[in-house]
C-alpha cells in the first residue's frame, strides 16, 4: 500500500514542469538546512575548509547556491524516474567532451564513468545508457518502497544494477570484460579493507581502490563525467573528461585530485554535506597508519 502510494504521488509530482519542481526544490533545500542542524554544520564545515583564506562573500555565495541546488537534487527526481525516456533525455541541452566517450569506445575494452555527488547523475547514468549497455553499482535504500521506485525509475534503456557487495563487484568485472560500460560513485566512502587514504580538499578521506584494480586487470578507459543543472529548469550539460592514471603515484591520489578539479568546475551543485571524511568501521585512522 505504501508502495502504491508512493508511485502515486511520484507520479502526481511528475506532471509538474521540471521549472516548477526546481523552485519548490529551492524552497526544500533551506527548509532542510534551517530544521537539521547536522546536516547545515557538515555543510558548513566541508565547505568552509575548501574557501579557508577566501573572502567571506565567496564563501555565502556559494553556500546559498548550493542549499538551493541539493533542494533540486531531490524535487526532481520525480520528473526524471517517471517522465518517459526519450522526454527526459531531451532535457539534455548539450554534452561537453563527448568525442572522449566515442573514443574509449573505439578502444573496446570497456568504459568505466565516475561521477561525484556532483550536479544530476539521475540523467547523466539515462544518458549514457542511451548510448551503451550500462551497469551501475548502487546500493540500495534501507526503505523498501524507495527502492522500487529507485529501481523502476533507473531500470531503462540499456541500463542494469549492481549491489554494492562482492556479488556486484563481480558483475561489473563482467561487464568490462564483455566491453560494457559501468557507472561508480567514486567519493563514496568504501568500507573497511577496500580503499585507503588519500587527500581530498586538504584532509585524509577514505579511498576507494576498486577503480585502479578494475583498470589495471582491464585496461577500461575511464571518463570522469557530471550533469550540470542549468537555471530555471532549462535542463542539463552534460561534462565528459578523460582520466588516465600515471605510474608512481598512488591511484587514490591521483583519482582524489580529479575530483577536486572537476567539483572545483561547478562547486554550487556537491554534496558537500556528505561524510566524506568518516572513518569506516574497523579501519585505522589515517594518523595511526603514519605512526607504524
């Protein structure tokens, strides 16, 4: 039933212009950080640290763009899990860098995108779909009702998942070697005994090292990539970029080092409310390891 009702109002919410949701998602996002306290302190606190030494009216600007933007990165999911595919991808207004996509296609040996918590990945994974049989690691909402709307809404095109265990990791493996394309969230805190540290704005994150393992046994090419929000519900830019890692140099450097770049691109639209800088169970703290 909960299920149902759900659907239904994802579905009711959908008719709304993309124009209209975008508002009502600016409207949600101060809403959001005025009521939680938690979540506007590790805004704050992340974002701060990246504008240290800048002028304060930098730092207010971006702040304000990016409570407004995380707002939108929620009201529209409806519009883009349940308005049909082909209306959706033609709110793809144009795509930056998309001769590195047909390239690695060239090569034939599998692609591997990584995107950050970075503009709208809800349309970039739908786009690139479109282009190429797709698997996406993701890991699955604890409320049952949000995963059915989750799967049927990411499920199109030439799009398939993968849970983020060994199971799925396993399945991407597959993937590559079938030369597909898979899809990873690179800034998500992996768990213990499957990243290490590495700096990221400055501080010790952990890393996931899954990336350098799956280009190493691959030879995937690996484009960094993000869907951009334009104003007003005008629809999105899509950013494509080559990564080729170089010997001698940590690969979770390296990886974290491209983030920065590519968040530093379009700073308003990170999550950079998000834990990025937590300590997963069971793993040492990055002063402990320098100590041994």
């Amino acid at each position: 039933m909960k299920s149902f009702l759900v659907v239904w109002l994802f579905d009711l919410a959908a008719k709304l212009p993309l124009s209209v949701l975008h508002r009502i998602g600016s409207k949600l996002g101060w809403l959001t950080y005025l009521l939680s306290g938690k979540y506007a302190a590790r805004l704050r606190e992340n974002l701060g640290y990246e504008y240290k030494g800048r002028p304060e009216a930098d730092f207010r600007k971006v702040l304000s763009a990016n409570v407004r933007e995380m707002g939108k990165s929620i009201s529209e999911l409806p519009w883009i899990w349940r308005r049909s595919l082909e209306e959706v991808l033609r709110k793809v207004q144009s795509c930056h860098g998309l001769d590195h996509l047909e390239a690695a296609r060239q090569r034939g040996r599998g692609i591997i995108f990584l995107t950050p918590h970075l503009g709208c990945f809800e349309i970039l994974s739908l786009y690139m779909a479109a282009q190429v049989p797709l698997t996406i690691m993701y890991r699955p909402p604890r409320l049952a009702w949000l995963d059915e709307v989750m799967r049927s809404g990411r499920l199109r095109g030439q799009t398939s998942l993968a849970r983020t265990d060994i199971g799925g990791v396993r399945t991407l493996y597959k993937a590559l070697k079938r030369g597909e394309a898979i899809g990873l969230l690179p800034d998500q805190v992996p768990g213990n005994g499957e990243g290490e540290w590495a700096p990221f704005f400055g501080r010790p994150a952990y890393t996931m090292t899954l990336v350098g393992r799956m280009v190493e046994s691959s030879g995937a090419a690996v484009l960094l990539c993000y869907g951009e929000r334009l104003p007003r519900g005008a629809g999105y830019v899509l950013h494509f970029a080559p990564l080729e890692f170089v010997l001698g140099t940590p690969v979770t450097r390296q990886l974290n080092a491209a983030l920065e770049e590519l968040i530093r691109a379009c700073p308003t639209q990170y999550l950079w409310s998000y834990n990025r800088y937590k300590l997963p169970r069971g793993a040492l703290p990055p002063d402990v390891i320098k100590e041994q």
